[in-house]
C-alpha cells in the first residue's frame, strides 16, 4: 500500500455514502510508529471510512474501505472475519453488548456441520479458529451467543 522508505501521510477519510470523502484527521508517516489512532468526534450512525496514504512524491493509495453501523451497537453482531479466502486459520471478531459464551459453527456446502466450537465469557473478542483440516470450499461461520442471538457469514478455505 505504500513504499515506507520515503515518507507521507496517512490521512483518515469518512463519508456517508460511500463516494465522497472528507478527511477528519491527517497524521505524517513515523517509521518507529506501529499504530496509529483518529476518533471521529460525531459520526452518524452509519458511515464508510478508509485511509489514504499520499507519499513524498505525491503518490496516493486507498485502503479498502469499511462500514461501521453504530445502530448495531446494542446487539451481537460478528464485526469481521479474516483472511478471506483463509488458509489454516480463520479469525472472527465479535461484539456484544453484555459479556457472553460465543459457540462458532462452520457449515460445508451440503449443510453439515465440520466444526464446532465454544469459547468463554467475553463483550468483544477475536477468535483464532483452525480450519486446516477443512477441505477447499465455501463454508458458513455461524456465530451464537448464550442468549441465542446468531449471525452468520461466508468464508471460503483455499489450501
């Protein structure tokens, strides 16, 4: 995404419908800085938001760009699944209002059930679930909390 060795900036973009951005923050590149952090002071409830690098030389790149709905922040909802297509591992981040058991699902094709698996009390969580045993496919994550509230999602698993 961008050549660290000559420099820049990192500009932190948002937009309401996802075509035209503003930029809330700008921060220069620092080469002994490994995480950088912007707050959107007054989002509205749902925004797009993606960073945009812009090097010495003018050259500009965009991140890939994520919307964040704020109307789901008072239920269980998986806020992402990564890498995709995944290899060995498959990480799934979760959100919940309360602290909750979280049991993960992955469905085949043919609507069987290849893994199961329930991991203790947590609001926010990313579980790392091994999926190499799996064959090459498209798969349903299903995630469930302890009150039953389920979200689903597609993954597909490449060797």
């Amino acid at each position: 995404m961008y050549n660290s060795s000559i420099g820049g900036t990192f500009d932190v973009q948002s937009s309401i419908n996802d075509q035209s951005f503003n930029t809330i923050t700008s921060m220069p590149y620092n080469n002994t800085q490994v995480v950088y952090s912007a707050e959107d002071v007054n989002p509205p409830a749902q925004v797009y938001y993606r960073i945009k690098y812009t090097d010495k030389d003018g050259t500009v790149s965009y991140s890939a760009t994520k919307m964040i709905n704020r109307q789901q922040a008072n239920s269980f909802v998986i806020t992402s699944i990564y890498p995709v297509p995944a290899k060995n591992n498959l990480i799934v981040a979760t959100y919940s209002p309360v602290a909750t058991t979280i049991t993960y699902t992955i469905i085949d094709a043919t609507g069987q059930v290849v893994k199961s698996e329930q991991h203790g009390e947590a609001q926010s969580a990313e579980q790392l679930l091994d999926i190499s045993t799996l064959n090459d496919g498209i798969y349903l994550i299903k995630v469930t909390d302890a009150l039953d509230n389920t979200e689903t999602r597609k993954f597909s698993k490449l060797q």
